[in-house]
C-alpha cells in the first residue's frame, strides 16, 4: 500500500505542473553530478555520492573516504566542473565533506563592437561548500553546510584600452539545514531548508572614469525542499529506485516572503539489472502554477522541463583496482534550459 501511495503522489506532481525557471540560485538550483542530471535532480533523499551539496544529513550515514570529479559539455560555450570529497569519522557518527564547482564561459574571446574586436575575458562562477551531518538516532540525522560564492561577469566595453571591464562579488552564507531519515525497507525521506543568507554583492564604478561607485545586492531564493526515495527489490540484487523532491521557493535567503510564490517537483527513475549497471532517467524544473488550468497559452510559454537519461557502472571488479572498494563511471545527457540542443555531463567516483 505504501509503495502504490508514494507512486501514485509522484506522478499526479508530474502530471499536473508546469515549468518555468523562476526563483532559481543558478549556482545551486543546477544539477552537480550525472546522476543528477540523468534522474531530474531528485536528489534530497538519496543522494550516493556529492552528498554534502543535496544533503548533509546523509553524511552521517556515508561510508569511509568517497571522491568524485566530473565535467559537464553545455551549449553556448559553457562549461562546468565539480570536485567533492566526502568523509565518515571511523567509530563516530559524524561524516565531513567538501565540494567546489565551476561553471563558466572561457571563450569569449572575439566580442565585437562596432567592428573593433575586443581583448578576451571569461565568465566565472564557483561555489565552494563545506558540510557535516551528525547522526541522532540508528536512521534520523540532521546536517549542515555552508557555501562561499565567486562570480565574475563582463560589463562594459572599454574603448581607450580596447578591453572589458568585469565586476566580481565574494561572498560567504548559503546556509543550508537538513534532515534524513532511512528505512531498512528501502523508504528514505529528506527535507530541509537551502540557502539562508546567500546573496551578491555587486560594486562597480557609475562611469569607466567616474570616482563614483555603486553596489548592488542581489538576494537569492532558499529553498524549502522535502524529497523521498523508494527502493523496489526483486529478482535477488535487482533494484529499481524511484524518487521524487519537492521544491518551494516562498522566501528570499532573509526571510522576506515573495509575492509571488513558487513551487515545482523533480522526478527520476533507476532500474539496476545487476551489480555491475544502473539506467536511469528523470525530469525536473516542473514548476506547479495555476496557469495549466486557467491559461494554456501562458502556460506553453513557461513550461520548459528538462528531461534526463543516463548510466552509470560500477566497476570495482576491474583488475588492479584492489586498493579501491568501488570505482564507478557515471554518464548523463539532457536537454537544454535554452532547447538548443542537449548537453553531456561524465564523472567518477572513487571509495576508498
């Protein structure tokens, strides 16, 4: 019975919302790892590796030393790398991690203005984030974390030195406080709050020479998020995993409530034939409003899911690899948020 429930809610969600990318912290709001990517970011329950950046909670439940490095191919030139590390406490229920992120564009080298081209420079944008979660009982644990942003953007042509002026801003909060809870029936839930007190801090000069400067604070969204996750067994060590989040964007990261509110779910599906393979898919950015009753025009312009596939392989078996517990392979492709075609993301995972 609990298993026809947690089905039947996750698909009415689908079925019934629309999608539209408002609300959004890009640096955080964007898939990290292939699995990711592959099962729609419903990740907040079950995340297996990158643990700290979905859910610190599940540290406390992790498993000795786990590396994991990925690259991601996006149109428009844009890139985006990850290393994170997460670390369980030998006889302590506590477990560690840290993650860095890069999402850039490094190739604009040729902008032009009126015919005269320009000297190259780069959009940046990292996020580093350190997290710990503790376990409280055999299956509750409550985690933490918080994220340092940079982010570099070009401004303005410079036309007397033939360059472009960036603007940067470094700020430290995202905030995020979470909960997991795992059942030894293959039921896991996660839920929590993300990004309390993030934001940027812009500062630029009013002219190219004026002594004026201005700054600008953009405050970004937290997320109130909750996601489930049920594990099928059968067959002996066959499994199939279906998973779901829940996304509301209700206030900013300082507690002052928008007006307009937001709400959108995530869905993903794996189906793992034996040890060694794992298939999987998804969607997500499926906002919930109520334009797909009241207005199907407006809601053809919003909808924009983006729809995961992807694989994964386990390959501990492999020889020479007697010093590594699990060595695995993950590869995903997606559409993009823009519909100009699809996107590849690869990474690896080590356990140590």
């Amino acid at each position: 019975m609990k298993k026809a429930l947690f089905i039947s809610v996750l698909f009415t969600n689908l079925a019934f919302c629309a999608g539209l990318g408002v609300y959004s912290n890009g640096n955080e709001r964007i898939p990290l790892t292939s699995k990711a990517w592959a099962v729609g970011n419903a990740m907040t329950a079950n995340p297996e590796y990158a643990l700290g950046w979905y859910n610190p909670a599940r540290l406390a439940f992790s498993n000795g030393l786990q590396l994991s490095v990925g690259d991601a191919i996006r149109k428009l030139d844009r890139n985006e790398s990850f290393f994170a590390g997460e670390y369980k406490i030998p006889q302590k229920r506590v477990g560690v991690s840290g993650i860095f992120s890069y999402k850039g564009i490094a190739n604009l080298d040729s902008l032009y203005k009126d015919g005269v081209m320009y000297n190259s420079v780069n959009y940046v944008s990292t996020t580093t984030k350190l997290g710990a979660g503790i376990a409280v009982t055999g299956a509750w644990a409550i985690g933490v974390s918080g994220t340092w942003y940079y982010t570099k953007i070009p401004v303005r042509f410079k036309e007397e030195s033939g360059s472009i002026e960036t603007s940067s801003s470094s700020t430290v909060g995202g905030l995020s406080l979470m909960a997991t809870y795992i059942n030894p029936n293959g039921f896991s839930l996660g839920f929590g709050i993300r990004d309390i007190f993030s934001y940027n801090d812009w500062s630029y000069n009013e002219t190219p020479n004026s002594p004026m400067v201005n700054t600008i604070v953009d405050t970004l969204p937290s997320l109130l998020v909750a996601g489930a996750n049920y594990v099928f067994k059968y067959g002996g060590e066959k499994e199939i995993r279906v998973s779901g989040d829940f996304n509301g964007y209700f206030i900013n990261s300082f507690f002052n409530k928008y007006e307009s509110i937001a709400v959108s779910v995530n869905g993903g599906f794996e189906w793992q034939p034996n040890d060694i393979i794992v298939f999987r898919t998804g969607i997500r950015d499926i906002l919930c409003n109520r334009n797909f009753f009241r207005n199907r025009e407006q809601w053809r312009l919003e909808n924009n899911p983006r729809l995961g596939f992807g694989i994964g392989l386990n390959l501990e078996s492999v020889a020479n690899w007697s010093v590594v517990k699990k060595f695995g392979v993950n590869y995903a492709v997606s559409n993009s948020g823009a519909q100009i075609g699809l996107e590849h993301l690869v990474d690896l995972v080590w356990k140590f």
